[in-house]
C-alpha cells in the first residue's frame, strides 16, 4: 500500500526544488533572468549577443523553463526556435513539459509537444508528466497528454501508483473519468 508520509516528503522536495529554482536564487545567466520575466526584446538581444539558450543554472534549469513554467508563450516560441531542447532534463530528471503539466499552462504543454517534447519522459523519481497534471487535477492538460500519447497506465515504481490511483487519492474526479475514458486501470 502506499505510504503518503514518503511520498509527501518526495513530493515537498520536488516543489521545495521548483520554487527555488524559479525563485531567483539559482539563476545563472542574464538569459535565465529575462526568460523567467518574459522580456522578449532582453531574450532576442542577449541571443543576438551570442548567449547559450540551452545554457543551465546549478539546478540544470534551462531559460525555456522559466519561460514556460510562467506561460510566456512568446518567449517559449523564440527560444525553441533558437535551439532550445525541449526535453533538457535538470539535475531532478524533469523536463520543461513536466513543469508546465504541474502548473497547467495549456497552450505552452501544446507548444512543448508540437516541438518534440516528450510525452512519457520520467524524471529521477520515476514521475512522467501526465503524473504531474493528474497530481493537480489540470484535465485539460492531462487530456492534451492522452491524446498525444501519454501512458495513462504509466507506474511510479517507487509507489506504485498511477495516474489512476493518484486522481483517486486527490478526489479529482473529471481526471479520473478522463483516464478511465482513455483505457486507465
């Protein structure tokens, strides 16, 4: 059976982790910091310049997840078409659609997965994104996944749950409707 004391302490760490990276603390470079503001005309300059758009702060955070975790779907678009990797993992194994599935932002999952983002991909806790958008009840995230290929029966192997179970255990019904549509068990 699953021990919630584990997996809440799992859990604070991951957030503990997110936070801080978007806090400002770990910011490495000018281009992290006009990512994370959603200044367009900062990020074209310090391309223009010459900056690195895949270049990572001490928490492996690249500029497109400050852009997409804030939903600067103008920001994203550029970086991505400068090169930026879309499934640049941190040093927690989560990549920018893992984030962008915990807060929701809709239009920038789509924008993720139309440019190769990676549907499946499991970060060092064994978590896939589809387990971040059901974890917050984001439906209309979870239902973008789905339908581009996400495992609904995709296991955490530490806890053994699913995405399944996970709607179950947070009482986000419509999810779990969603996922039962889709083949979940």
């Amino acid at each position: 059976m699953l021990n919630l004391g584990k997996r809440w302490k799992l859990m604070m760490v991951y957030i503990f982790a997110m936070i801080f990276s978007l806090s400002g603390f770990a910011v490495a470079e000018p281009l992290h910091e006009a990512a994370k503001e959603g200044d367009l005309a900062k990020v074209e300059s310090l391309i223009a310049e010459g900056s690195d758009v895949n270049i990572r702060d001490e928490n492996g955070v690249t500029p497109l997840y400050f852009a997409a975790d804030r939903n600067y779907k103008d920001v994203v678009e550029l970086l991505i078409s400068k090169g930026s990797d879309v499934n640049a993992k941190t040093k927690t194994g989560a990549t920018p659609l893992h984030w962008v599935a915990f807060t929701g932002h809709k239009d920038i999952a789509e924008l993720l997965i139309l440019k190769g983002a990676n549907v499946n991909a499991k970060d060092r806790s064994d978590v896939a994104p589809l387990h971040e958008a059901v974890s917050k009840g984001r439906k209309d995230v979870v239902e973008i996944l789905i339908l581009k290929g996400a495992d609904v029966n995709a296991v955490i192997s530490k806890y053994n749950e699913t995405p399944l179970q996970i709607s179950r255990m947070r009482g986000h019904k419509e999810v779990e409707k969603l996922l039962l549509k889709h083949g979940a068990h």
